[in-house]
C-alpha cells in the first residue's frame, strides 16, 4: 500500500468517524423526542383525565395514532423501509434516497408513540443512511467510497441503538446466506472493518456524551449472577426447539398478517386504523403486548418473579402476534427488541416450569428464536453477547449457529416484514 492510499484511507476513516458521532446524536435525539412523546400519551394525559388503563382512552389514543400514520402514508407514501430493505439497498446500489428525511423521521417516531409495538431501528436506519449520502453528496464522494461510507453510518446506528458496537459491524459482514451477492466493491473488506469500526467509535463517543444529559437506550444487562452448570445444559435441546418453534409461531402469523394486510394495502387509513384497534384491544387485555419491550425487558429482568407462568407466557405470544399485525397494517417499525423481550417472557415462563436458572433459559430461547430469524448467528451473538454476562458465549454460540443451519419453510419468503 502506497503512503498516499494509507493516507487517504485514514482521512477518511476519520470522516466516518465524525459522520458516526454526528448520525448518534441525531438518534439520541429522536429517541428523546419518542420518548417525551409516548410519556405524554401513555402517563401524563391519561394521569390528567383520570383515565389510566381504561379502555376507551386505549381506543381513542391508538386509533388516533392510526389515523394520523395513515394519512400520512396517504400523502407521503409507506415510510420507513424495514433495516433489511435498508442494508440490502445500500449494499446493492451503493446509496439511499435523503430528498425525504423529515417525511421519514415522522413516520418512524408516529408508530412508536402511540403504542406499536416495534423497535426504532427501521425507521433510524433509514434516516441515518439518507443523511449520511447526502452529505456524501456535498462532498462529492461517489460510488463505493459513498456506499461504504453509508455502511459505517449504519453500523454506527446499529451499535448506538443497541448499545453493541459490534453489532452494527457484523450485520454489514455477514452474509445473509451463501446465496448473497452484492457487486464488487472498490473498497477492500479490510479497508471496510476499518472504516466501520471508525464510524461506531464516533457513535458510541456520541451515545456516551448524550449519556450525560439524555435518557439511556440500549438493552438492558441480565443478572451476573447466574447457573451454567448441567442442570442447565440438560435443558439446552428443549430450549433450542422452543425457541425454533416460537419463530416459526411468528413467521407463520407474519405470512397470514401479510396476505390480509395486502388486501386493504391500498386503503391506507383503514389498514393503519385496523392496526390501532389491535393495539388498543391486545394493548388494554395484555399490557407487556404493546410498545418496543427495550424498557420493559430492565422491569422484566427485575421482576418476571411476580408474574405467573400464563400470563409470561400468554404476553409473549400476543407481543409477537401485535408486532406482525402492526408492520404488515401499516404500522411500520423494527421487530429485533420485541422478538427479544418476547423470547425474554417465553424464556422465564420455561423457568418457572423447570426451575432452571432464568437466565440461562432466555439466553438460549432468544439467540435460537432470533438465528433462526435471521439467518446470522455471528450478529445475534453480537448482540446478545452485550445484554448477557460474558460466560453465556458458549451456549449463545452454540444456540444461534445449530438454529441457524436448521432449515425454514418461510426461508425463501421475507414475511418478517412488509
């Protein structure tokens, strides 16, 4: 390598840096927007009226919200694209449209407030990566040089996100099979690892100075203190099935909420109010259903004890059935924190029942549930690995690549989202 690309390569390792640190303030502050706004419709007014946990307020809130996201798709078109459609677009074509990123900034935080339950990573991927190209743009970096720098501005939000700074790197690495091809890239793999891990440094330097003064995001972290010995273990094959089973519970509900949702795809407002009913009604009779499950999982982690074995399990079996209703009515969103506060709920509801360690069990439930969604065991442990205490490497490991090489019927059919 001549001085000249090391140069070139560091200058612009260090652009992505900058990009990463600026792309985690601006989520931090979506976040913070999302987050007054849920506290407003779900605490402050219903405490002001009197009207907490009544049905009524359930129904007007959400089908509110409903109204609102479908008139805004109406007008706007289907925003966000999911975080695959987001990733599989950049790594095709090397860039992401930003001519609409206020546009998608509200369609990403109306789901969220008013009670979807959805992650917010689809809608931040999106934004992130418009942001990134056009500023790409303006400088005049064309190419792979703007893929790959989109590609760190989205590894950047996946680590600030989750708070796993390598998780957004191994999304963008791993492939999703052996049938994935993009088209060549300028920018060698290792040059990529490089920038990459530029772009998180500044994201999560960004996460920790928001810290200070903005509300923390990111999965909470599992009790240290925990069993792994061989009352565990004998747990490990019921474990793996369940969690398998769980997933194909989800994407058999996604493959119907999808074939329903296209039939009234193109009447926008009734598919979003459908989706606020189902919020509402699932939401009032099974509160764990609704919203994203990130703070939820830290009061669950605490006190799952003081739940009963049906109501665990019941929970997680509406939380998954809400979220397919809720991408595939209209109601776009991410699904990575439900599915693992669903698998979380499962998880301790197999505890209770063996009395096994919990911990154990919903480390194992989720990264088999979620390898076998995804196809990438190296980014399930990416993730699960920052949540989990250290010494779960071996059975998350283990879990989330035997899950991920067991074969799926909706494998070729990416019913997960719409």
């Amino acid at each position: 390598m001549t001085a000249k690309r090391f140069f070139t390569i560091i200058l612009f390792a260090l652009l992505t840096a900058g990009m990463g640190f600026v792309a985690g303030l601006l989520i931090r502050l979506v976040l913070l927007v999302i987050s007054l706004g849920t506290g407003a419709v779900w605490t402050h007014l219903p405490r002001l009226f009197g009207l907490e946990h009544s049905l009524p307020y359930y129904l007007g809130a959400c089908l509110l919200g409903g109204l609102l996201i479908g008139l805004w798709q109406r007008r706007f078109g289907i925003f966000p694209d999911t975080l695959e459609e987001v990733i599989g677009r950049v790594k095709g074509t090397g860039t992401y449209p930003y001519d609409r990123l206020p546009v998608i900034a509200v369609a990403a935080i109306l789901p969220l407030i008013f009670g979807g339950a959805l992650g917010p990573e689809a809608g931040l991927t999106g934004l992130i990566a418009g942001f990134c190209c056009m500023i790409g743009d303006h400088l005049k970096i064309k190419g792979d040089r703007l893929a790959a720098l989109t590609e760190a501005g989205l590894a950047a939000t996946l680590g600030v996100i989750f708070g796993a700074p390598f998780f957004g790197i191994a999304a963008h690495l791993e492939p999703d099979d052996s049938t994935e091809h993009y088209r060549e890239k300028l920018v060698s793999r290792k040059t990529r690892i490089l920038i990459y891990c530029f772009g998180v440094a500044g994201g999560m330097a960004a996460f920790a100075l928001a810290g200070l003064f903005l509300p923390s995001v990111g999965l909470p972290r599992f009790d240290p203190e925990h069993a792994i010995g061989i009352h565990q273990w004998m747990w490990f094959v019921p474990l793996l099935a369940l969690g398998i089973i769980a997933c194909l519970y989800y994407q058999s509900l996604a493959a119907l909420m999808r074939f329903l949702g296209k039939k009234i795809a193109s009447h926008r407002i009734v598919s979003c109010l459908i989706a606020g009913a189902g919020v509402a009604v699932c939401g009032w009779f099974i509160p764990l259903s609704m919203f994203s499950g990130e703070h939820q999982l830290e009061d669950l982690i605490a006190g799952y004890g003081d739940l009963t074995i049906p109501v665990l399990a019941i929970s997680a079996a509406a939380k998954l059935f809400l979220v397919s209703v809720c991408i595939n009515f209209g109601w776009k969103g991410g699904n990575i924190f439900p599915i693992i506060y669903s698998s979380a709920l499962l998880g301790y509801a197999f505890a209770a029942i063996t009395g096994m360690d919990g911990t154990f069990a919903v480390a194992i439930l989720t990264a088999s549930f979620y390898a076998y969604l995804m196809r990438k065991p190296v980014t399930v442990m990416a993730i699960l690995l920052l949540c989990f205490p250290v010494t779960y490497i071996i059975p998350i490991g283990i879990s989330a690549f035997l899950a991920s090489k067991i074969p799926s019927p909706f494998r070729n059919h990416p019913i997960t989202h719409s």
